[in-house]
C-alpha cells in the first residue's frame, strides 16, 4: 500500500510513518505543492495510492474505482502517524481493503464507508 499525504497535513508525518515502515509520500516532495484537488487526486490513481487528507470535501471525488481515502477529523498533529497507522493495522487485521472506500479516522475511532 502506498499513501500520499496531502498539502494539510504537516510532512513530518509523511517521515513518521516512513519510519514505521509504510510507503508514503507527501504532496511537497512530489511536486504538488501547489496542485489543486484534482491533479492529487489523479496522481495518486495513476500510482495506485491511498490519499490522506483533512478535507473532508474530497470525498466528493470517490466516483473513481479503486480510490481509498483516509480522513483525519480533529487529530492532533503528534498523533496523526499513530493514528494512521494504529487504523491501518487494524483494517489490515480485518482483512478490509481501502479500495473504494472512505476512512474517517477520529481521536479513539474510525469509520469506514464504502464508495
């Protein structure tokens, strides 16, 4: 699995969960810095990538097959790798796939909706 990281969301948790062993990148280092929502978005379907954002909005976008979105609603930055990561070990343990499907990922829960 590989996630992109959105402009919102602070690099250094692109490096967090780096060092935890997750393939991620973030939108700075691709040079998206300053891309609008869909240029991410169809950079992240060419690559097959998970897309982690704060912007609820780009739900708005799940039309596409096989897009998995992860959003973060009211994380703290220092928690925002943990908590990414704690969610994903956990789908993973459920055998639930983020194809097509939209993560909501609040402190203590998550929620997962199908596109």
């Amino acid at each position: 699995m590989h996630l992109l990281i959105d402009q919102n969301i602070p690099p250094r948790v692109a490096d967090e969960l780096s060092a935890l062993g997750y393939s991620v990148y973030h939108v700075s280092r691709v040079g998206l810095a300053q891309a609008s929502d869909p240029e991410i978005i169809r950079f992240a379907l060419q690559r097959g990538m998970t897309l982690v954002t704060q912007d609820p909005g780009l739900a708005l976008w799940m039309p596409y097959p096989h897009f998995g979105l992860l959003i973060l609603r009211r994380i703290p930055i220092p928690r925002m790798a943990a908590s990414i990561a704690e969610t994903l070990q956990d789908l993973n343990t459920k055998g639930i796939s983020l194809q097509n499907r939209i993560v909501m990922i609040e402190p203590g829960r998550y929620r997962v909706r199908m596109r």
